[in-house]
C-alpha cells in the first residue's frame, strides 16, 4: 500500500517544524520529508534533520540533474524539496510530511493533486512576532517574515486542513488526526487487517 | 457553522450501537440521530435513547406525512430516520452521527452527497456469530443476520472510511478521529477561533 504525502505549510515562526517533529515522533510509519537549502543554518539546526543545507553551487548542480520536485528562491536563499526521497519512501508505503511554504505547496499540487494540505495558523499576528523574537530572529528579519506571514496567511482557504497553534500540545495532536484518520480511508484499506479468509474473500481482498 | 452528517453502517452485532455511544458521549457537539423502529425493543433497549419505538400504524402515518428522510423494511419491520430532528440538529451546528445500514446509507446519499459515510468491519465472521450469541440472539435471528451481513460486507468500499472493530476502544478512538479531523476541513473553519482582528482581516473573516 503506497503511502500519502501531507504538505503542513504555516507563516515562518509559528512553530511548524516543532509541530511536525513532534507528530513525526508519535506517529508509526510517517517520515518527515528533509527539504535542502542554501540558507544558513539558525542555532541549533542540524544538517539532514532539520534541512539539507547546501552551498549555491551544489543546489544549482541538483536543479540542472532535475532532482527537486519543486525549488524556489526565498529572502534571497533557495529552498528545494528532493523529488527521488519522496518516491522512494512513498512507494514503500510510508505517508510523508513535507513542511513548505504556500509557493511550494501550490507548485507541488499541480503535479500531486493527491496531496493532502494543511495550514498551520498563528493565534494572533503578535503572537506570531513574540514567537519569532523569543527564538532570537533579528529585528530585521521578524520585519520581513511578518511581511511573509501578511501575504501568505490569505492562503489558508486553499489548504483542505487548518489548525491553529495556540497551544502546541492541541495542534499536534489535530495534526496527527488528520494523518491517521487519512490511514482509515477505504481507498487505503490495509488488507493485511482482515484475517479470516472466509471474511478476506466476501471483501474481495 | 452547519454540522455534518456522518454515517456508521456495520452487519449487526458488530458492535455499532456500542461505538456510536461510547463516541458521542466523548465528543463535544456531536449527537446520535435516533432512528424509528417497529421492531419489538431488545433486552436493555429504551425507547428514545437506542430507538423510537413505533407501532406499525404509528409508522405508516409518519410514512404519509413525510416524516423521513429514507424508511426501508428489513426482517419484516419498518426503520426509518427523522427528516426534521436531522435538519433542525445540524442547522444547529451539531454533528450528527447517524448508525444506518447499507440500503439506508445508500438512500440518504442520493439526496445526501455531503454525508460522510465509515463503515464498520467484525474482524471475522467466526467472532461476528459469538458476539450475536453471547448478547443473546435466538439461533434462527442469528442465521438471518449472518446471511444479511454477507450481503452487506461487500458494500464496504462505497463508503468513505473502513474501521475494524477488533478491539472496542481502538475502534471508538478511530470513529472519533475521522469526526474531528472532519471539523479541521478549512471549509469547516470556525471564525471564533481567531480573536485578533488584524489576523481575521487577513484571513477574510
């Protein structure tokens, strides 16, 4: 059974990438999707954890060998989601969560109109700020990504899912609802659940 | 917010009535639609809580005033679902969970194609005949029920969600799951959730 990749798109600074880690952590059978960058690593992210982080060069080698399913250039950096990863881990039938911006998403949906959207809302815009200056974003940059978060939050409607992270604890468990209730699908019926082969065969396994 | 619809079918003795209780008492605005009967109420049965228990005249006068939404015969007794309650719940913003069996669920989708429909699964027919004998089914009910549930097995696939109900908690929590993944559809978004009227601004609400 092939598995389904979720795109989680939220305004920088909401808590996105906590949100994921944590469902990644508590869902069987759900891989985080590692997207490259060029950016800069921000203090306490690693390479192949939290991004691919690569320099200019390398990135401009893999857009020409065709290896991302999508790419784009944010705040001057590019960003890039590695298209065989993704194959790959779906094909052997783990859903995927693929944490990008509202650009990324559509890019995606016009090649997987499967995939399965979801939004991540801040409680309020200035919450949305303290966040970012908690987390020790320079002053500068808080200015462009609230600017960022003004353009994308009017997204949301696009999404098949909205959560609000008001208190992170709710929103990961609303985000693992989506992912597992997705699992009890019909279409996604796990034959392998049925055992007795008198009830195998009136199912048409 | 209107609410939704949703409908659990299952062969009888699965354990529906069972889940959909244990489900509705655990979620917030979410109630059962309670469905007419002329059938004799079964041991513990209570008129207005597992059925309304109607005479056969009783029944046959809602039938001319269009009091249902679908009614079928099944075993010689009329089943019916109230027209009214239903509209009048859901415009109130509640959920309904409305246990049905295959040819209902099928009636109500024809004017219905918003329902959301979960079908549940016994894990083997061999477990499906001792919960019948074990709640106290006469031999010849329970023949009558296994030949219907045959039948009805094979529907499983017109529906939108499949749940096994293998093990009673486990099939609750993933009937509950489905409905509150469902209210986190953005179709579905509840403007009350965002206070801050710069973000409601820029989200449209």
């Amino acid at each position: 059974m092939k598995g389904e990749l979720f795109i989680l798109s939220s305004p920088a600074g909401v808590g996105k990438t906590t949100v994921a880690e944590g469902v990644v952590k508590e869902v069987p059978k759900l891989k985080r999707v590692i997207t490259c960058t060029t950016r800069k690593p921000r203090k306490g992210e690693r390479d192949g954890v939290d991004y691919y982080f690569l320099s200019k060069e390398e990135f401009e080698e893999r857009i020409k060998k065709g290896k991302f399913l999508e790419y784009a250039v944010v705040h001057g950096n590019y960003y890039g989601t590695p298209l065989e990863e993704i194959e790959r881990e779906l094909e052997k039938g783990y859903d995927l969560l693929l944490v990008i911006d509202v650009q990324g998403m559509r890019q995606i949906l016009k090649s997987r109109k499967e995939a399965i959207t979801i939004f991540l809302l801040p409680p309020s815009l200035e919450e949305l700020k303290k966040r970012m200056e908690k987390r020790g974003d320079p002053p500068e940059e808080i200015k462009k990504r609230l600017e960022t978060a003004k353009k994308e939050i009017p997204a949301w409607r696009e999404y098949d899912f909205v959560v609000v992270n008001d208190v992170l604890m709710e929103a990961k468990e609303d985000v693992k609802r989506i992912i597992l209730a997705q699992r009890l699908k019909s279409y996604r019926f796990d034959p392998q659940r049925i055992k007795d082969p008198a009830l195998r065969e009136l199912m048409g396994l």
